[in-house]
C-alpha cells in the first residue's frame, strides 16, 4: 500500500511539473496565410497578437476580426495539443483517483 501511495505521490508532482512546462511554453497559430498570429502558452493563455498591415482594411473591419478569431483558435488547437502530448500519459496514470484534475 505504501509503494501504490509513494507511486501516486510521484505521478502528481509529474502532473505538477507538466503543468508548470505548458505554463512557459509557446504555441502559435496562424490565419489569413499568416497576416495573423497569435501566440498563447500551453495552458491557453494569449500572449501575443500580431497583424501584418496588409490585413488591415477600415472598410472591411469583419474579415479582419475573423482572422484574429481564426489565428487564436488556431493557437489554442495547438495548445490543447500540447497539452494532450505532456499531460495524456500523466492523466491516465492518476485517471478515478479522487482530487486530481482527471
């Protein structure tokens, strides 16, 4: 019972660590053939926005605000991504114990 106790003790700092990891790391996405990008960390939160000039057309607001949109979904597809990579193995090892995330 011990060694199961010290075992699951393990996997949470490992969940603990992963988590910290996908908290500094940066994903990007991208729409518009890359006149948006927009950069959020593993965990989702945006970073940073960038429009490229060509994008920006006052009389046509709405495409613009759709490709922000698009590039941000796109980050946070990647993001969850990330996350799927680093935290899968993780969640299932600790999956049914109560008080975890998973």
């Amino acid at each position: 019972m011990q060694q199961l106790l010290q075992q699951a003790q393990k996997m949470q700092q490992d969940l603990a660590l992963a988590q910290e990891e996908l908290a500094a790391t940066e994903v990007e996405g991208q729409a518009g053939g890359g006149l948006v990008k927009a950069t959020v960390t593993g965990s989702g939160e945006l970073r940073s926005l960038a429009i490229d000039p060509k994008a920006v057309d006052p009389e046509d607001t709405e495409t613009l605000a759709d490709l922000i949109v698009a590039a941000v979904q796109a980050a946070n597809e990647n993001a969850q991504q990330l996350q799927q990579e680093k935290l899968g193995p993780l969640a299932q090892g600790l999956g049914g114990m109560p008080g975890l995330p998973f």
